[in-house]
C-alpha cells in the first residue's frame, strides 16, 4: 500500500486498537480521589456533541525521511461511518461499526474486511469506537484498570497490560493531550500528540493530530492530520463503491 490514504487507515487503526481500559482513583493525586474530582466523568461529557461532521484533512506521511502530503475529504456520522476522499476520487475510504473498506485508484487495488482481520494484521483488538474516540480526542480506555496522578494541572494515566504499555494525559480542560502505546513482541510504538482544539459552533474538535510510530526493525513514522473547515450537523452522504476490474489486497499478519 503506497498511497497516503491506506497508511492514514492503517495507522489509525493501529491506534485505536487496544483494548479499551477504565480509569480508576489512585493514592498520590493531589486534589483528593479521581471518583472525587469526578475526572473521567468530566472528560466523556467533554466528548463534542455533534450528528454529523465535514470537514477536510490535511495529510503529511512520512516514513524513513519520504514524505507525502495530500488533502483529503472528510465526513463522519457519530457513532456510524468515517469516509475519506483523496482529489478527484483517486482513493476512498469508508469504516463502519463492522467493516473497514477503501480502495486505491492508482495502483488499482481495494480491500474490504472486518475488524478481526485487522486486528490479526495489528496483532491487538480494535473496535470503531475507539477509532472515532481518538480522532475527536477522546479517552478510548473504559474496561480495564488504570492508574492515574494529578502533574500539576495536567492528568497522567498509565495502563499496564501484557503485551501492552499504555500512556496517556489529559489537559487542563480535560481533553486529551497526549497518548502512547508500546508493545514488545513484536516491538513496536505509536505515539498521538494533540497539538491543538478549534471551536466549532461551542463545540471542541481537535485541530491537529500528529501520530508517531516505530515499527519493528527500528522504521519510524510519521503521519501530521490537521482538520480543516469543520462543519457541524449538516446533510452527509457516504459514497463508495469499488471499480470493476480492482484486484483485492491480502493483509497478512
């Protein structure tokens, strides 16, 4: 897969896929227990209310000092469908709570698959809630115990589940700042930096995403999303459909 787009999907859904993970009160914070601070309460109603969201996103991936960039359409319904459209319709994608799909116009290839599929190709599970929960900023840990401190205005979580490491921070407004996930075997790290939040209609959306990862054998990576004009609760479609004669693509584990 060499086009930007399949490594936008790819990477954002090796994001998303740990398991998500319950915040719980911890000793050492300094403003009293997390059930007290009502902390993680207060950062799933942070979560942008919203029916629908257009917008576009500009992309820059790099691996190994290459870089792309490209701009692409942007479309969501909550909780439903994410689709993405490069110019002129050279690449499209479409996730849905059950399938992931997109096809490459210039090399003339296209897969559609579920998130077991995936989830064998990233090697840890992954749902679309966590995927949209981490393009909005969101906390995409709820199952599982972790523990969290008070860092002077900011709240660091870390999660310690085989094979996983997870960090993350939430900010003064308590959205998130910052997350990261690291395995061993096979190595490898990703890393989610949120740079900025825009305001949309009194509702925050992030601004720019930024993911790092480091594959195994030492390859890094780099993908830069900035969302730009953001519109909020308007009439969206979701167009997909492969050309005739596109051959499939095999994830392999």
């Amino acid at each position: 897969m060499k086009s930007p787009i399949s490594y936008v999907l790819l990477l954002l859904l090796l994001m998303g896929s740990c398991r998500t993970s319950k915040v719980t009160p911890t000793q050492g914070t300094n403003k009293g227990t997390l059930k007290e601070a009502g902390i993680l309460e207060r950062h799933q109603h942070a979560f942008p209310d919203f029916e629908t969201l257009t917008g576009s996103l500009m992309v820059t991936y790099s691996k190994e000092g290459k870089g792309q960039s490209v701009i692409l359409s942007f479309r969501m319904k909550k909780g439903e469908a994410i689709w993405l459209s490069a110019p002129l319709g050279l690449a499209k994608a479409l996730i849905t709570k059950d399938k992931v799909q997109f096809y490459n116009k210039l090399n003339g290839t296209y897969f559609e698959g579920d998130y077991s599929i995936l989830e064998k190709y990233v090697g840890i599970p992954l749902g679309f809630k966590q995927v949209e929960n981490m393009l909005m900023g969101q906390l995409i840990f709820e199952d599982e115990q972790a523990s969290i401190g008070i860092e002077g205005e900011y709240y660091d979580g870390k999660i310690d589940k085989e094979p996983l490491l997870i960090r993350f921070c939430l900010n003064p407004n308590l959205r998130m700042e910052s997350f990261s996930v690291e395995q061993d075997l096979p190595k490898r790290s990703l890393v989610a930096t949120y740079s900025y939040y825009q305001q949309v209609d009194q509702q925050f959306f992030p601004r720019k995403l930024t993911l790092q990862g480091k594959e195994e054998g030492g390859q890094e990576l780099m993908l830069s999303l900035i969302y730009t004009s953001l519109q909020r609760n308007v009439a969206v479609k979701f167009p997909y459909s492969v050309p005739s004669g596109y051959q499939p693509l095999t994830l392999r584990p």
